[in-house]
C-alpha cells in the first residue's frame, strides 16, 4: 500500500535510505532449495556500483551485502529472506546549499507537498541508491528462474540520441555503458566527454529481455504481463516511458504488418515482443525503459527555496551524468522480479 | 492475484466475457455521500459503443448497465458498488471457421497455452468488450474525482502515424476519431477508407490528461504514480507502450533542457508530465499509450490450428479497423482509477 | 481494502444489501477445467434458505443464482466467475418504526458513524443476507476441493447452552438445526419453544472440519492456517469466538496433555485440530465458532435515536431467532475458501 | 501472499529466524511527523525479554533494537521504517538430539511437509523468537495510536486454569506474570512450581483492551475489525482460540441478555466488545486470546524421527513453562497494528 512492495507470491519489500545506516529488503515467497549465498547476489550488485566509468560518479560505494534469514546450508528454506546493505561514505557534508531548495527535475518539491518534512540531505526514498534493494531481490530471483531454464538479458540500446544494437552473446561490461555494439562505444564516449564537459547530463533507453520463457504467464485483465512489466520499469527512479516489442512504433504499422505469423513451432516475426493478450507465448520477451537525462547538473538552474523566493542552483559534485549504465542491472532485476511472481502464480493452477 | 483486480483502496473487480450473459464489476472504497446514478455511468459507456463511425463495428451493443448495490436515494452509501451490463446481439453464429485456429496477433494461443481451454467464441476476457466494466467504473471514479475539482480529459493525438494536436477545451464527439484537432480529421478520413478498402488496420496514439490533480499523489519506489498510470495503461488490451510527460522525447534531451524550472507559484515548463520522483507535483498529469493496430483483418493471414498445421485465415466481419476510438474512454477511465485510489491513499495520512 | 474481498489467489470479491436489486459476486483463481454449473451453487444456498425450521424466519427468498461468465460447456474456463442472486420479496413495507432509530447488537450505529448514511431499510451490507454470496463462493470452491479429495461437514454443537455431538455420517438436514446427534433434538426443540414465546433468541455454537487436507498448509508468521480460518470465521456476522482444535480448553491443559504424540502413520489424539505451528498436519481440521444470539428480538428494549433521545424498541417480525441453521453452510463455504486458496498457493512452490 | 506482511496502509513485513544472524523489519505507512526513536521500541521489546520470571527461560536475549532507515532528526519521516535486532547468545550447540526428530506439539512436522527441508536448529519462523519483531512493529503503531489518544492494555486474566482479574490501571510488571489481579499471584506462584518440578508447562488466556477508539473503525464483510483481530492474536504461535466482548458465553446467553442497551451519551454494557456488525462503537475494545501450553517439555514423549521410526524425547534445557507472560506484549502488539491500519483506512475515507 505505502509502496515498498512489489509481487504477489514472489514480493520484495525494501527499506533505506542514501543517508541512514543502511538500505536493505525481504523477500518473500522463494521456493525452498534454491542454491543462494551472497556472492550470486553481491555479483549483481557490483554491476550497479558507482565509480565504473566516465559516465559515474566517483563516490565509493561498496554495497556489500548480507543475508540475514531464509537460507540453511546454502539453499533457501523457503521462508523470508532478509537481506542488507550498509551505507559507507557518508561524509560529514555540508547540506546548507541543498537544504532549503527544491532542486529542479528531483522530488524534493514533491516529497515535501506529500509528506511535510523530508531528509534533505539526499533524496529519502527518492534517491537512486534505494535501488540496490531491487538488485539484490532480482538476483534472488534470476537464481530461480535458471533453475527453470530461463535467463535474462539487459543492454542499453540508446544513450543521448545515438542508437546501439542488442546483442544477447555480447559482454556488456567491457565497455563503462553497459553496450552490446561496439562501434557505437567510440561515439558515445565522445557524447559523454562534451556533455560532462558542459555540465549537463544525458538520457537512454535500456532494452531487456528474457529467455526461454514459458507460455501462459501473465493473467488477464488487469494483471497483464506486459501491464506488470510496465509497472516494474517505471517503477524505478528517472524512467518516464516503457514499451513491449515493437512498442510504439506498432501504432504506425498497419495489422497485416504487426500481427506476428505462425508456422509449425513457432512465430515468423516478434513484434508482440512475447506477450499477447497480455499473456507470454513463449517468444522472447522484450522490453524497453526510457530513462530521462539525470537532473542534478553542474550548470545554474532556476528554482525556488522552500519559503517559495526564486533562486538559482547548480549542482555540482560526485554526480552520474546519466543513469546509464548503473540502471541496467535495475532494470534486469525488475523483470526477473515480474518474471518469478508470474510463473509462480501460474503455477498454482496446477 | 488473478488479475481481475485494480486498485486498494478504491478498488474494482470485474467478470464477464463477451460471449456470455454479460459483464460486470464490483467497486469498493467509493467514499459515501458522491451523488451517483446509472445515467452518469451509461454516458461514458455510450462513448466506447461501437457503430459510432467509419473505423467502428457495425455490431449492436446497447451497453446498458444497472447499479445493483451501494447506492441509496441517488447517493453512494460507501460500500460495494455492483454493477451489470448484459450482453446483446450474440446472434447464434457458425464458430466453426475459428474454433480450431490461433488468430495472428490474438491471445487465442497463449489463452490455450495458459488454460487448456478457451472459449472460441470471442476471446473470453481478452476481448476488447471487457473494457465496459473499466469505463463504468472509471464513471464512477470520475465522479468522486470532480467532488475533489479534478477533471479528466482524453484526446487521440495519433492515428496511422499521422499526428494531431492535443486541446483540452475541444469536444472530441463532433468527429469519429476522438481528434481534438479538426485539420487533421480529413486526413484520418481519407486513411481510415483507404486501409479498410484495403481489409487492414489502424493504430494510433492516445494522450490523456489530469487537471487539479493536487500535489502529493503517489508512493515513493513502487507504485510510484507514473508506474501505476502505466501499469494502468497498459493492463487495456492492444496497448504496447506509455510515456509519462515527454516520455521517449526525454531519453534523448540533456539535463539543463530536460528539467522543469520553479519559480514563484509554479514551474516554467511540464516535461515531467506532472509527476517527479513518483510523485504528482501539481501540474498537469499527462500519459500516453501506443495502441497497436486491431489483428482481426480481412486479409489471408499465415497461422497455425489448434492441432499445429499450417493455414490461411481471413477475418472479416464486424471489426474495428482501429481500437480508436473506442479505447478513449477505456484509457480516460484507467487513469481515473489510478487517481482515485492514489488520492484516498494519500488522504489516510491525514 | 475495503472488505469485500476474501483470498488471495483464489479470491471472492461481494456486494449486495438486502433491500437492494440483488446481491452476487466474482470469484477469481478458480483452477480451469473444474465441473461447475448453477445447480451445484443452488444447492448449498437451499441449505442456508429461510423458512425451514422452527428457528427460522418465515420469509420466502427462493436465493435462485445465475452464473454469469467463467464457465464453458461446464466447465469453468480458468477466468473470473461472476453469479448474482436477485432478491425478491422485498414487500413494500413501512420502515418508519425503525427509520431513526438505533437497534441494540446491530451495526445500525456504527454503520452511521463510519459512513454518515445508512441504508435504513435493513442492515445494508451488515445484514445477515449478505452471506448469499460467501455461500455461492464457497460452493465453487468446494467443487475444487472435491477434486483434490478433500471434503468438509459443519455441525452446530451446541444451542442454547445445550451441547451435541459432531457426526462425519450424520444427515444435519434431517431436522431443523442442523444437528448430527439425535438425542439432542429433542432437548433444542424444547428450549427454542420457550425461546420463542418469550420473545427471545438463542446463540449457540457450530463446529467445522475438513477431512483430507494435505500436510503443508498455511504460512508462517502472519498467514497461519489458523489465522486465516479465525479470520473467515470471524468475518461471519454474529460470530464472537473462534477457537481451533481443543481451542480455550488448551489453555487449562499442561503440555504433556495437550502435544499430540506421534506413533508411525500418524498421531495419537487431535489436540491441535490439524494445525502445527500454523502449517496443516495432515489431520483432520477443526474449528468451532461462538455464535451470539440474534439481536432482533420481540421485546422491550432500551436504546437511543438517530437524534440521541432514549426510547423502547421492540422488534417482532419476520426474525429468525437463532442464527443457527442458516449460518452453518456459510462457515462451511468460509472454510473451504480458505482451504482453497491455501491449496493453491501452496502450489504455486511447485 | 507467503504470510510475512501484516496489514494494508500500516503494513508490516517481518523476517528472521532464532538461529540466523538476527530478525527484524519493515513498517509501511507509517505517518510522518510521530516522535519516534530505539528506545521506545526497546522499551516493549524489554517486556518480550527471556529471563524475566520463574516461567521464563533463563536464556539471556538483550534483543537490541537498531532503527535503519525512516527516521529524521527524531521524528518519522512517512517513509519505510527498516529495523534489525540481531541474535545473540547462540551458543554452539549439539542439535544431534532434535535434528533427525518431529518435537511432539511443534512445526517441525509440518515445516518438513511444506517445504521439504528446515532449520533444525530452531524452529525457523516458527520459532516464538519471531515475534520481536511484532512487538518493535506494534511500537511503532502504539507510538501513532498515541497521537490520537488511542492507548492499550493487555494482562494475562488465566493461567493453568486459575483465573484473574483484569484491571487497566495495574502495573502488570510488578510480578512476572503480567497479572493485573495481585491476589491471584501467589497462586500462580505455586502452581508454576509444581508444574516446572514435573518437567510439565501450562498455558493461560491473555485480555488486550483497546482505550478510547472512535467509532467507524473496521470494514463491512470480510474486514471487519473483530475478523482482523482475530487473525492478528491467532497468527501469534501458541494461540489456539480468540474472542471478542463475551466471547464464547455470548452462545449461551438470550439475545435480550446479550444486546447491550443503548441510552444518551453511550451504552448500558459491553458484551460485545465494542464492536458492532465489525465496526467499532466507540466502546473499550475488549478480545482475548487462548494460548496453548509449551510444547517443549522435559519429560519423556512419544514421537517419531524424519526417518518414520517411533522414538521417545524428552526435551529438557532453556524453555519457558508458559508462554505467558512473554506473550502478552505480543499480543498487544498485533491489536495495535490491527487498529492503526483500520485507523488509516477510515480516515482515508475523509
């Protein structure tokens, strides 16, 4: 209700902040004997750690987590797994040129209309560190859904304008944007070099996809798998737009060029991007996330003060200038959260 | 869980296929004392009738819904809402054409795969007739939402690629396309016969938008109000992709052009779409939904049987060419729901 | 949220007052492929119909019930199930004696303090007829049970103070209040005479039990298959107490009386009503709930008007004077929802 | 879904297990603004603690609570409140005597059923050592329940069958039985020694009463107050019955006997707990919960090993005799809950 869960049978719940101790989650509804420790999940979590690239902050997070209930001798028991990471570097710094400013593009403004108060030393809830929870959950929950022979896929496809293609064989992270084509990586790097250069930031689009992925996942009505997938992806911080398949453009082909084909074992074509009528058919799954250019940027902003006088901001300091490519494993966790909620909903039909 | 379900605190069931006796809905946590009738509720069901222009049906549904519980001497009385709309016009058909196969681009398949069973006779609850349950409950949310000065306004803003512009005072019935730009209607015109002489269909883009809706709304991480619109959204059958604000636009701007400045009484611009770090800001709410070419055509389509051989299919009959503009409404109603439910949640804090 | 909803995965969603159109429901997660049909449902709302017995209000309501979707070629189809029950005999009658007034035991002034307006005709969504569509529900999901090889008996145990036997064997409908011991009839017989000459009614005490239940139903911690039943149960109008297995008699018990031992094959007494740790054992399932006398009766009593001034109300009329037949299907159907959707998402850990 | 969330706005999530490295939890929903810090909720966990009586374990548990996240300069901040009790004194022991054994009256049966494997070292979330985080959770709500003038009670009123009185202005920590009724003590006394000299163990019934709650609290059907607080005592391991007002007697009273009159300014009695048709009436909100004697006991019982061989243990060491008092602010704890989310759901209302 308050929204710090996410999932029916397969749920996560999370908790923390970029400023307090710690941030951490549970994680309910894992079947039991599913090899788990905290390697599979640190893994993961280390692919979302600043300081990776020119695009990253340099602030050292080490994001080193620790499994507190759920597993006996290395397998989950099928009980609530606790999980937790500390927050580390949290300099004594001085908040008086944030404190009482609503920063543009950021939910301080929102924050404080919604609750009355909040942390003005980072974003409370809003900041993007509370993402490591999701990590942490989805790497619980890709480790279920290899023991069911399915496997998941996240790349960033698009970062400032330029376009990338999807490689499912590629080793996204030998380059610092998590980028399956290599030829783009040059010309993003250039892209990245003016705009840090100016003070700005850029935007993306991040593709994910999942493999070998059953048929009949997904409920109808209200609780269709793209419907779910939609609400995962925009669930997290800075993405403002997500699309199945062949997304929006599949408002601008005719029928006859959108409907995907059948043939004996299978599909001719995969605009449908693996669901339909909200349900998978077995195709590949494919999503897109539009991630909007990070807000805080080292150039002066008009905004206001909290008392409402109209003031100007600029932001500088340890900042990503793109979100990309620490969302990437983010986004991959949120699928693979939808994924396993979905198959095990499916399969208590027996 | 079975996805029949939205919402928590305002919160409406459904039931119904459209081969049955009729569909339904049951909507609870409507707070008391809202003047409500069955007119209120038909108005906006008439808006999603078929028969109404060239792009529509010809098929009969009168779409008559009866209240049957939770209103008292023409109030609601703050407890479940039932309400029923019978089915009309299921002339005693020959299924035998698609009784055995899986229609391109419809859930005929993954129904199959899910169930084991389906009822060939439409698509079950994947038709598109399961939207007149959403509608009248988004009536419904619509009429608490003007007790609190909050109006909805709804807009096809693309149709075949050809866009048209966005007016929130315009009065979109006086065309057949839900268009709020009149230029462009003669352009959909002139499309819309070309593609049907042609057996195809149509898809297009709709935008819908919230105005008053209060600061505040929505919950950090998770349900977010930008992942509840989109999971909203795109929960409506033949939605393939939603943008909040600038959406996909925003992936491609830099920071400094992305973000919303403040001054003294508001912000200078709305990229944001209304909403920041998930929460509503006070301005505009705006969401937008790909909405992908009807799948039934009258063209030769390559599929399979029920039993896995390789055939032809032809569709025709009394199809839409395009779910526009009959998901207007549908898509109107969702975001009513949403910001329902957000606004009673956010009212608990008191 | 707002509390017409009970289940999770197989989940039942109500509305309907007793004094409006009809009352009815929607039943979500039924497993496919399950025979059901209207008569299967009328049959268990025959047994909670007025009219049948000396304890028992005279009014006719022929409760007859309509499937409105979910089925196909009886069987159901996987999808949501809707039924509805009109209501008949709703003679025009004059409510002024009762129009303003509050009855002592009823929810008429708790239902004005939480939503400032009532439905003064009856006790709106507090009136015992709402236990129609518990009663529906639990039929469809009995018929899953079966399939399973599970089954379930209630019996009413105890009236007035005057205690029965439970009998798995015993045809309860052979006499009036639902009693599985013969001896007793007469005895209950005899008190419910003078009961009713004196204007007064009875509570008493009804005993549920599934036989068959697999071991491993229930969750731990906060959805405990006791919790879930004392839920159900107490979610029944005129229930005051439930208790599981020897229940408060555990209380006065030392632990070497109370642990049930276990020899191979099974266990040596039921102490525990088939629940371990909140987890189903494989035994049989018991529980019993208090039910207090009906509040309506034909006498004087003291009580307040809507307006605050003290007046006598006497309250003759068509009134049962115990709950007792009647509520016993609805406390059966309460159980095997619970049982149901515990079996299935038990299953959903594969 | 897997039983580890408690609530809908004021949502608790809990995990941990007694031999893992510790417990703890989340708080959702929690309005801002609350004074809140550690020492509150070390205040109520200080009166789970082991150690505290002659019916106690001598086991030493400093239960140490440490708040993680939703918390700002001394006051909630609106957002998830994460908190974290670590596990101490887990000397390593030889669990070879229970490893391969289903303890008579325990979980461990029905834990191996569900999910094929478990801790046994412990009883895993079965262990009564999961409730600490019920009682920092119910902390937190008592700390909410406060600001509105809401203030609860709860007393152990039997134990081994000698009854007590309950009284709201005794300090029930004066003896370790959290009895309100200082006559009965010395009874208590002598049976608890008795008992503990047979290796045997008692149960008891414990009263939680619930000060100054306005009326409207709780939802018509299925939510009603008294089913939520029914499943809120009965999900606490131990509790085998749960009872509202009168409870049980209510079965053997006339209905003109148990209505409780009404005249100006409130009622006449309080049979019903104050609560009507599952609704609060402003009335002193008076359940009790029936708690089974510990299981564990140091005397020879007949039971079986995983492997089906019949066996005899006899389970001597650090155990309590009684549940009580050690549970009482548990119990307390889930009626807070149970209220400050039925709280914020009528105020969600307006």
């Amino acid at each position: 209700m308050s929204g710090d869960s996410f999932g029916r049978i397969f749920k996560v719940t999370t908790f923390g902040e970029s400023h307090g101790p710690g941030l951490g989650g549970i994680v309910e509804g894992c079947p039991s004997g599913i090899d788990l420790d905290e390697d599979v999940i640190q893994k993961e979590l280390d692919k979302r750690k600043p300081g990776q690239g020119p695009a990253s902050t340099k602030r050292k997070e080490s994001d080193k987590v620790r499994i507190l209930s759920g597993i006996f001798e290395g397998k989950t028991t099928g009980t609530a797994i606790g999980f937790y990471i500390p927050n580390e570097d949290q300099r004594s710094r001085d908040y008086s040129r944030i404190k009482d400013v609503f920063r543009p593009g950021h939910g301080d403004i929102t924050y404080n209309a919604k609750y009355g108060v909040r942390d003005y030393r980072g974003g409370g809830r809003s900041s993007g560190r509370e993402t490591v929870s999701r990590v942490a959950a989805g790497a619980i929950a890709q480790e279920f859904l290899k023991t069911q022979g399915i496997t998941l896929k996240a790349c960033c496809v698009e970062l400032g304008g330029i376009r990338a293609g999807f490689n499912a064989d590629a080793d996204i992270y030998d380059n610092p944007y998590a980028c399956a084509d290599p030829e783009v990586v040059p010309q993003w790097d250039k892209l990245v070099k003016e705009v840090r250069k100016n003070g700005d930031s850029l935007g993306g689009i991040v593709e994910v996809r999942a493999y070998n992925v059953p048929a009949g996942l997904g409920e109808p009505v209200f609780d269709k798998l793209d419907a779910r997938i939609a609400c995962a992806l925009m669930s997290v911080g800075a993405v403002k737009g997500v699309e199945i398949g062949n997304g929006f453009e599949a408002a601008r082909l005719r029928g006859s060029e959108n409907n995907d084909s059948m043939v004996k074992g299978g599909f001719l074509s995969n605009n449908a991007g693996g669901i339909l009528a909200g349900i998978s058919s077995g195709q590949t799954i494919i999503a897109r996330a539009a991630v909007k250019p990070i807000p805080s940027i080292a150039r002066d902003q008009q905004t206001v003060s909290v008392n409402g006088e109209e003031i100007k901001i600029n932001i500088g300091g340890r900042h990503d200038i793109s979100a990309i490519p620490r969302i990437v494993p983010v986004l991959k966790a949120m699928l693979a959260l939808v994924l396993t909620d979905m198959f095990l909903i499916q399969r208590s039909r027996g």
